[in-house]
C-alpha cells in the first residue's frame, strides 16, 4: 500500500508558496536538460541550441498544458475564470502540454534552420523523462488516481482530495485506489531506458526520428491504457476527450513513421515517369 504523502507546500515565503509539483516540475525539467545535452551530443548536433530552446518549449507546454487542464476542469473555473490564470497551478493536462510543446520546437526548428529529425529522437524520449519524474507531484496533491482496487500497491487518498463518487460516505475512508501516477511514472522511465538503448543498438540500421516518434507514440498508447481507470475526466459524451487526443497523436506519429521508413526503402518513394521507358540523351549529327 501507497503511503498517505506530506503535506503539498514543502514551505511558505509569507503569501508565497513553494509546493512539492513545482520543485518535481523544475527538476524533471533540469534532468529533461542534462539527457537532451547528453542526446544530442551523442547524435552530433548542435547542443548549445537547447539552453534556450528548452526555456520556450517549456513555457509553451506550461500554456498547453494548463489551457488543457482548465477546459477539463471548466465547471470549476467557469464561476472564477480569473482562478486560472492564478497561483498556485495545481493542474497540469499533459496532452496539451504535448501538443503545444511539439508546435514550438517545429518553430524553433525551422527559425534555427535544424533538420528536425534528430531533435525529434533527442526530444521524444526526454518527454517520457518528464514524465517520470513529475507526475510524483500529483502523489503530493493526491490526485491522479483512479477506480478503487484492492491490490497492494492501492492508494490511500484522503477524504477531503476525494471526488464525488469515491467521498469516505460513499465507499469508506479506507478504500484504495489505482496509483495512475506511479503507472504513468514507470511507464516513462522503462520508455526513456528502452528507446535511446535500442537506438543506439540499431544506430546505421534505422532512419532518424523513428526513436521520438516511438516514444510519442509509447507515450500515447500508455495514456489510451489508463484513461480507463481515471475518475471525472473530460468527456464528450461518454468518451474520455483523451482517447480522441491520444489517439490522434499515435496515429499521427505512426503514419509519420511510416511515411520515414517507407522514404528510406530504396524504390520507396514514387519515382516521377514510373513505368516509362528511361529516356536517354542521343548524339547530335554532325
């Protein structure tokens, strides 16, 4: 069995509260660092480029992430809209984080004059790294987890972090729950072990951006797994919103897969004059 955690705010500076998520969110992001430094040049690109391009994708999975977040939880907001924009951001949805970071570092790409293939194998893995390490915030704020279980490792969530349906009246104050979190978490990091070991092993043999697309794709499939298991999460209708999310990026990610593995098959692509005769130069008369 999960332990109850400490309290959210590791400390307070007068009004100011420094909690247990953002210290996780800055050091996912300083070990996100040290691997793309790593990554990057390991695979010979150009590393002092992620200093600051690393500072924008993060505002703008920040942006993302919380836009997400706030139309999920938008029965919360809607009567205090200014509550979103204000300390402190106890919500986060990654899919949107994903999606908004993934547009700034095509643009970074793109104003820098990068190939963007090789950033996407260093990028791709270091999400599943934040991941791993930051979603232990959401075990502070006891929230991310799911249906009640009776398994071991079940979660204790306090009464008053409860929703609804899970409230200590409804089905008790001992009940325990699925620790999403912690899946989500492992999942990252076997994903983060994994996919740069099996690139390096196939280092010649495999078109680059197949590792980040692999875990673009890992990612998502792993989210399409759990979403089952949340409580309250944002529908359109009866469907959780992120199966439409997720499963758009994975397949994205996999016809993009496709598309560079086909590319990279000699006769792969569709050669202009297929099925004509090769014309050939004839001499001048003289």
């Amino acid at each position: 069995m999960l332990p109850l955690p400490p309290d959210p705010v590791l400390f307070s500076v007068g009004p100011l509260e420094i909690r247990w998520y953002g210290l996780l969110y800055a050091v996912g992001l300083f070990i996100v660092y040290q691997f793309m430094m790593r990554e990057a040049k390991r695979r010979k690109l150009d590393a002092e480029l992620i200093a600051n391009g690393l500072i924008i994708i993060s505002i703008a999975a920040l942006v993302g992430g919380r836009l997400y977040h706030v139309i999920d939880a938008w029965d919360r907001y809607s009567a205090n809209p200014i509550g979103a924009l204000i300390p402190p951001y106890e919500g986060l949805g990654a899919p949107g984080g994903v999606i908004t970071g993934a547009i700034a570092l095509a643009i970074l790409l793109r104003r820098w004059k990068q190939s963007p293939w090789g950033w996407v194998d260093v990028a791709g893995p270091a999400i599943l790294v934040m991941q791993a390490i930051a979603r232990w915030g959401n075990w502070f704020n006891q929230e991310l987890y799911g249906l009640p279980t009776d398994l071991p490792w079940g979660l204790s969530i306090e009464c008053a972090y409860r929703t609804a349906e899970t409230s200590c009246s409804a089905i008790g104050e001992t009940a325990r729950f699925h620790p999403l979190f912690l899946y989500e978490s492992l999942s990252g990091l076997a994903g983060a072990l994994i996919l740069p070991a099996l690139g390096e092993r196939l280092k010649g043999r495999i078109v680059p951006g197949l590792i980040g697309l692999s875990a673009l794709a890992w990612y998502s499939v792993t989210r399409l797994l759990l979403e089952g298991f949340r409580l309250e999460n944002w529908r359109v209708g009866d469907i959780p919103t992120a199966y439409f999310v997720m499963g758009g990026i994975f397949l994205v990610t996999l016809l993009i897969a496709v598309l560079r593995v086909r590319s990279a098959i000699p006769g792969g692509d569709t050669a202009k004059g297929r099925g004509r005769r090769p014309q050939t130069k004839r001499r001048a008369r003289r």
